[in-house]
C-alpha cells in the first residue's frame, strides 16, 4: 500500500498525519535520548559521593593537624583537569581549599625566581590548594610552543626535582595528577567547545593548535613524566 506525508490516522478519536506521526517519534526518540543520558549522568555523580565524603574528611584531617596540601592537575587540552576539580571541591569546605589557575606570565613575572608566582600561591595550615596547571607549564606547553628557551626548559628539568624534595621535606604534601586523553577524544571536546556558547570561552589559539602538534606533546609528556617522576612527589596518571 503506498502512503504519503498526507495520509490520515485516527488515534484515540484524533485525526493526525503520518507527518505527524513521523515527527513524534522523532521527538519522543530525542526526548528519550537526553533523559537517558541525564539519567546516566546522575548515576555517575551518585556513585562520586562516598568519594566526596572521604575529600571532606580528608579536609577536616588536615585542618585538624595543620597541615598543607598542593594536588596539582597537568594534562593536555581538554583532558578534563577542570571538571575533575569541580567534582573534588562540590562539597568541601571553601574556607580551607583554593583552586589556583594562573595565566601567562607578567612582564614583572618574566624576571623573576620562576617558582615565585607559584610559591605566592602556596597553602597555609590546614589548607588545600589545586592547580589546574602549575609549574610544569616550562616542561609541556611553553617546551612545545617555544614560550621559553632551551636552557630555560633545561634549567627547570635539572631542577624541579630538588624544588619538590625541599617542598615535600619541609611538610607540605604533593600529589600530582596527569590526565591523559586521546587524541580522538581531544578532537570531539574541541569540536564541543566551538558550538557550545558556554564552552566557546575555553576554546584558545593554544587548542587549535594541540591537535596539530600531538605528537610532540606525546614526546614531551613521556620525557617530563619520566624525568620527574621522584619517590617524594611520584606522578600518577588518570586515563581520562
């Protein structure tokens, strides 16, 4: 039997198109689909939650104790430092926790100790502080992209080491996390960021170019990893 757009049904006493018809189940498709996923999505952050709690009680511990906690979040592009951090922070306590995202340097910046626009930020007692990036900028982005010169990148390899030996010898515990995305994965968050309007802000000259120079940055990430990897600040990587 041959049909068209125009061709009528009753349903329930109601005189409707197969157009209509159609276009129904399209939307009811569609609708299932986002609720799903936010269904999906839920049950993700739910399970979090037991994770959350032992964030706060480790918190309280270090308020209690006085003690100072650097967790630092390296990783390319688009390698979900930044929703980690969200999800770590939702329910502590922002009295004793501060989230450190530093821009590129100041011309004042530029000549200083390297370490000291880093070390302004540092915890008191009892305080948390996450960075999303930190000093190991000299050894990925800026090695990559030529913002600093060799010797500066030298420099920073022979000596970062003994920075974080001083730094975790002295009291301060140092957890450093790398997250490591595809390239496939990288490519599609990007594509996200350029025709979502509340990621569009994220998207940089930098990300443009990531995907271009992939495998240096596979280069440099297996080199830096290696090289400052330390029994006193060992790295742990989160294949996000």
């Amino acid at each position: 039997m041959e049909t068209n757009e125009n061709t009528q049904f009753e349903i329930e006493g109601e005189t409707v198109s197969l157009d209509d018809l159609i276009e129904n189940y399209s939307r009811s498709k569609k609708e299932k689909a986002v609720e799903n996923k936010a269904v999906k999505k839920r049950k993700n952050e739910q399970t979090l939650k037991p994770y959350q709690a032992e964030l706060i009680k480790l918190q309280k511990h270090l308020e209690v104790t006085n003690q100072k906690m650097i967790i630092l979040f390296e990783g390319r592009d688009a390698a979900g430092k930044g929703g980690t951090i969200r999800r770590v922070t939702r329910y502590m306590n922002e009295k004793h926790y501060r989230i450190v995202a530093l821009g590129k340097p100041t011309e004042e910046q530029k000549s200083q100790w390297f370490y000291q626009k880093y070390i302004s930020h540092f915890p008191r007692g009892g305080e948390m502080v996450l960075f999303d990036r930190s000093w190991y900028n000299r050894a990925m982005v800026e090695s990559v992209f030529g913002f600093c010169t060799q010797k500066e990148h030298d420099d920073f390899m022979k000596g970062v080491k003994g920075f974080e030996k001083d730094l975790t010898r002295q009291g301060t515990i140092l957890v450093k996390l790398y997250f490591s995305v595809t390239k496939d994965e990288q490519a599609r968050r990007f594509e996200r960021r350029k025709t979502d309007p509340l990621r569009q802000w994220k998207l940089s000259e930098i990300d443009v170019q990531a995907q271009d120079r992939w495998d240096d940055f596979t280069d440099t990430k297996y080199d830096m990893l290696k090289q400052t990897h330390s029994h006193n600040a060992p790295w742990t990587v989160i294949r996000s």
